[in-house]
C-alpha cells in the first residue's frame, strides 16, 4: 500500500500558498518602490547597524596573515534571509558540509571530513567559541551546544590546522561567533521573521552607549511545527553584554546568555518510509516521545590591556551549565532516556606583540568539563528506572605560539607549534551496587608544529601554502563507545596536512571580485570513527575504534562577484558560488581497502545570482548542487545525488529591511542527513528527509 502526503502536505502547501502571496506582495512593493525611488536614491543605503570599520578591518588584517583557508561571514548579510540554524549560517562557507536532520537546532557540522561517523550527538572536530573564549567542552565535543548566529556581528571560520590563532589543532578547525555589541549595534531593534511549517521567531535588542559604558539586550522567541511529524520546538534566549572602558588602556566586557531549548525528534525512516511519506515521524519516535530539551546557561568576560602600540594583553574567562533531558529510544528490546547536567569552565591568555618585522602570538587555553546525572530507561519520554550513574569529567590544557614574519616586502613566513595536554574519564556506575561497571581513563600529549608562507601578489590578493601537523584527542563519549566494552581506551588521531591557495579582492572601479581558494591533503593515522553496533541495531549504541589510516583530501573555493548592468552602476548583477570538492577515503585499510567514508558528500555546490539595485532592491534564485555519498563503510548503501532551486528577494534602508525566500521550488525529495553503519542494509532506517518546498519572509526594524 502506497501512503500519499494528504494530512500534512495540505497544511504545508496551504501555509505555503499563504506566504507566497505574501512573499509577492512585498517583492511587488520593493518594485513599485524602486521604480518610485530610483531618481530620488541613487546610491546604495549603507545600514547604521553595519559593524564598525576598525571591527572590519581587524579581521581583514587576521585573516590576510594567515596561510590557509579562512572564511569570514558579515552576520549582517544573514539578516536579508531566512537563518534558523547554523547550517543556514554556512551555507556559503567552502569545505563545510553542515545540514539539519529536520530544521532544527541539532545541527551536524563536518569540514574538511571531519566527525564522519554514526556519533551525531558527539559534535566532535570542530571547536566552537564565542568572542575567543571556547564553548565546546574540554574534551573536544559539542554535544547539545548551539550559538545563535543572528547575535554575531561577524563569524570567523578557520579551516583545519589555520585554528592554530584559537589553539586548535583538529581536524575541522574552529568557528568564532563575535558577539554584537553596543558600539556595533543600533539604539532599539526589532526583527520578526516567519514561514511554513509553522515557523515564527521573533526578537528585540536594545542598547545604550555613554562615555565609558555599554550595554546590549537580546530577547528572542522561536516556534515551529517542523516539516516532519512529531517535529514541534520551542526556544527562549537572551543574550547580553556589557562593556566598561576602565581607562585609556584597559577594556573589560561581560557576557550572558541563557537558551531554553526543547525539540521533538521525528526519527529516521528507512528508504520505502522516506519515498511513500518523508513527513512522517518513525513509529518508535513517536511512541519513545523522543525529545532533545536543553536548557544552558553561560557568563564569560574579556579583559583587554593595550600595554603600548606594539602589544597587547587578553585574559577571559567562561563559565556554562547545560541540563539536558533526552528521551532517545525506546524498542522492545532497550530504552533509554538520558538526564544529565553538564558544567563547563574555561579560561584563556593572549599575549600579541609587533617587533619589528615579526607579530608575534602566545596563548593558553584551559578547560574543564564534568558531565553528572543519569541513563533512564525510557516510557513514552518518563524516566523508567535508573539504569546508570553517569560521571564524566575532562580536562585540557593548551599553549601556542605563531611568529608572522614579514622577511621581505611581498613574503611573509607563518610558523608556530600547539602543545596539548588533557585528560579523559568515564564512570559508568551501577545504582544498585554504586560500583563502577566501566571506569576507562587516559592521558593525551603533543606538541603539534605548523610552518606557512604568504606572498603578496597585491596589497589586496595573497597565494599561500602551509604543512601541518593535526592532532585530535577522543571525547569521552567516544571512549564509553570503545569497541572493547572494557577499560581500554583510545589513541588521539594525528597526521599530516599540505594546502596550497589563493584569495583576494579585485576592484577595477566598476566591477568587484573576491576570491577564496584552497587544496588540502591530509595524511591521518588512527582517526576515530563509530559504527552502530550489530548487536543493537537502531538504538543509537554505537562502538568507536581507531582506524589505521585515511586520506582527507579537497578543493574549497568560494566566488563572487559584482557587476553593472549600466553607466551609473545602480544596476547590478551579483553572483555568488561555494564549491566544495571532498576525497576521504580509508588507505589500505585492512577491512575497508580504500573505500569512501560515509557522510559527506563527493562535492558540494551552493551558489545565488542576485539582481541588485541602488535603492536597496535585490532578487535572484539559489541553487543547491549536493553529490553522491554513502551510509555505511562499507559502501552498499548510497544516497543519491540531487540539485535544488530557490528564490530570494528583499529591501534594504537605513532604519528597515524586508526579505522574502522559498526554498527547494520543484519540491523534490532529498536526504538531508543519514545514519553510518558497518554494513547498511536495504531496509535500515537511517534516513532523514530534507526540507520540502517551503517558503520564509522577514521584517527587521531598526531606531
């Protein structure tokens, strides 16, 4: 029997039919605009809410000393679309495949082939940090931690071993959320976006600026049905942050920030579930009420000291709590429902100091993290009896160093090392007799070189080159998952990075290009990859072990350009593509041979090409290019590629700006994130669907 999308395929076209009317209407009314305000703004509107220039300048100035693949997002541009994930965030970033298995805050990052592996809560490979202070736990991971990227004013995201300026030395890099202030920021803003699927979110930020002091207010609320059954989130949030100007020399700024988050889990389907209805939640989803509600809370501050005009002393701080409540599976033959808090503290020194033609980096971090509570057997999202005392704890301790030499007016040599120090322990305890069933522990140590070169074509374009060392110790969700089941631990992944590449500006007075380019290869020894276990399938028990060998290896480019289409320039076309090219396979390895690993896609490809006039008028459609992949190691089950067509348009003044955007036109079927077994078979439910046709518009309002 064949099901048809009846029930909610009405609803959704409906709401879709709805906001596309509405989507027209305010595209019409840009348009009568533009043709009414042509002669009277004939230049392009810059907002008051666009960050500070010394702000812009500063990174521009970071990243142009760094020898490899770098990525700064401008989260204004965010504002002219629909962003409700980070995956929405890094649309545009190269190397990065990043997709939400239902539009919801659980977003899967991997770049450049990281955390390709059936731990989708793990997180692991890429280091996450606000305003320089890490987010991600001491051990590695980012299990249930989500930033919201709408409260950055920029986000910076360096790729693999170029994270050395945070101490990261891992696989995937580091992603930096800046968080807006006050000096960036307007007095009063308003922003309300909505769309189908139920999808409302609205916020409000005030600020105030006097002669020393500063102040910023984020109050957001966000709700959605979800495109899938049993698909409903709710979110609360404020963020805040205060500045003081101690003196001439001295800054210090606080930080806040409280997340309210609880989402339903719909589940994954198998192949005949997805083709027959992909908005149907699986049946054991439903009948476990699966869940993911986290509630997080966080104080940080920066001091900065500029000792004179050559160097400069930072020292933050960071202190997180998140309680998590996870009904997660419930088959006939093992439940589980995880109710656990986690606590993190960090801390961190930077020394920066210009002596003559050397700018030289020291920095330290520390972090620590305990993670305490319990694994539940699960009755219809209620605990069912305390089956584990969980009590995790990691600790990590970090020093870099980097010298940017400029040795010759267009060369300059990049060269530094990280030394790593942590620790890992997992207790898992029986309640009924209080001893530790598995009690795994272990020490990780490395020092982790790093040697670049820059040569400056132009003041305004680089080519670069770098070989790395990478080194990334396991998480201790990866150690409880040690295939063994016994005490034995993990060995930490390290190997070898060569990239080459280019990027730049052009500006010829008429025409505008920029340019991102990079070619990597990684040499890796013992990465840590997880399978479902056999013995328990689809119950999210997985088992991690080292692999002897793999090969990451890609192109990341990202292009874009500005055009006139007139003398006067206020016509203007404005393409815009990021290619994502991946080759990860398995070397020589003893089960696998060199086969693909699973997860991430063969290439990538997002790419718009937006019409935009001088009175703040843009429309243009999106594409999405997303190849081929496979689900197990073993390379028998694939997913298919596909290719996906969308719309935006908007406008833009100084004091407000209106958006509207519908995605995935033609409504086709695709997988937007999947399991990884061992060996998948035909029939494994593992598959989550992509978003169907769907459509967004946006109101921002500035005073």
């Amino acid at each position: 029997m064949k099901f048809h999308r009846v029930p909610h395929a009405s609803r959704s076209s409906k709401t879709t039919r709805h906001l596309i009317a509405l989507a027209a209407a305010l595209c019409c009314g840009a348009a009568f605009a533009q043709s009414q305000e042509q002669e009277r703004l004939p230049e392009v509107v810059v907002s008051d809410t666009s960050p500070s220039r010394e702000i812009k300048q500063e990174l521009e100035a970071e990243q142009a000393l760094v020898p490899g693949g770098v990525t700064v997002i401008d989260a204004e541009e965010l504002q002219q679309r629909n962003v409700s994930t980070i995956a929405d965030m890094l649309r545009y970033v190269p190397g990065v495949w990043s997709s939400s298995a239902s539009g919801s805050e659980a977003t899967f990052i991997s770049i450049r082939g990281s955390n390709l592996d059936a731990v989708d809560y793990d997180g692991n490979g890429v280091m996450l940090l606000q305003d320089g202070l890490p987010v991600t736990a001491a051990d590695g991971n980012n299990h249930n931690r989500f930033v919201d990227p709408l409260s950055a004013s920029h986000i910076i995201v360096a790729r693999g071993a170029n994270a050395l300026t945070y101490g990261a030395s891992t696989l995937g890099g580091a992603i930096d959320f800046i968080s807006r202030t006050a000096l960036d920021s307007p007095r009063l803003e308003a922003i309300l976006n909505g769309g189908s699927f139920g999808q409302v979110q609205g916020r409000v930020t005030g600020s105030a600026v006097t002669t020393n002091l500063d102040g910023l207010v984020t109050v957001e609320g966000k709700h959605r049905d979800g495109y899938r059954d049993h698909n409903e989130q709710e979110r609360e949030s404020i963020y805040a942050n205060g500045g003081l100007q101690l003196n001439d020399a001295v800054k210090t700024r606080f930080y806040l920030t409280y997340v309210k988050n609880n989402e339903e889990l719909p589940g994954t389907l198998t192949r005949d579930q997805w083709q027959e209805n992909p908005e149907q939640a699986s049946a054991d989803a439903v009948l476990g009420n699966y869940q993911w509600n986290v509630e997080t809370w966080r104080v940080a501050n920066t001091t900065t000291w500029d000792i004179d005009a050559d160097s400069k002393l930072s020292v933050g701080f960071s202190y997180e709590e998140q309680q998590l409540f996870h009904p997660i599976v419930q088959l006939p033959f093992f439940s589980l429902l995880i109710d656990t808090e986690q606590r993190n503290f960090g801390a961190s020194v930077r020394y920066d100091l210009r002596l003559g033609a050397h700018d030289l980096l020291a920095g330290l971090n520390y972090g620590q993290t305990e993670v305490e509570g319990g694994n539940y057997g699960n009755n219809g999202g209620n605990p069912d009896g305390l089956t584990s005392i969980v009590d995790n704890s990691a600790d990590s301790v970090v020093l870099f160093l980097m010298d940017r030499w400029h040795f010759a007016p267009r060369w300059t040599a990049v060269y530094g090392a990280q030394g790593f120090s942590g620790s890992r322990e997992v207790r898992n305890i029986d309640p009924a007799t209080g001893l530790a069933t598995r009690d795994p522990s272990g020490d990780y140590e490395s020092i982790n070189p790093r040697a670049g070169l820059i040569y400056h074509l132009t003041p305004t374009a680089e080519l670069f080159t770098n070989v790395s060392r990478l080194y990334e110790a396991p998480t201790t969700y990866q150690i409880d998952d040690e295939i063994s089941g016994s005490n034995q631990t993990l060995d930490a992944m390290h190997g070898t990075v060569f990239e080459v590449g280019t990027r730049g500006t052009r500006d010829t007075g008429s025409s505008q290009w920029r340019w991102e380019v990079s070619a990597y290869y990684a040499q890796l020894r013992d990465e840590i990859l997880s399978v479902d276990n056999p013995a328990a399938p689809g119950t999210g028990d997985s088992l991690s072990l080292n692999v002897d060998a793999t090969v990451h290896a890609g192109i990341e480019a990202l292009v874009g350009a500005s055009f006139p289409l007139d003398r006067g320039g206020s016509h203007r076309i404005e393409p815009l593509a990021s290619l994502t090219l991946n080759h990860f396979r398995f070397d020589n390895d003893t089960a696998y041979g060199n086969n693909k690993l699973p997860a991430a896609p063969d290439y990538a490809l997002k790419a718009e090409v937006l019409y935009r006039n001088a009175n703040g008028f843009f429309a243009g459609p999106t594409f999405d290019f997303v190849g081929e992949r496979y689900a197990d190691f073993s390379n028998t089950y694939k997913i298919d590629s596909y290719a996906l067509l969308g719309l935006r348009a908007g406008l833009t003044r100084k004091q407000w700006e209106v958006y509207a955007e519908v995605r995935n036109l033609t409504d086709e079927q695709c997988i937007a994130r999947s399991g990884v077994m061992d060996v998948a078979p035909a029939d494994a439910a593992i598959l989550s669907p992509g978003e169907p046709l769907s459509m967004y518009v946006g109101m921002t309002v500035r005073f």
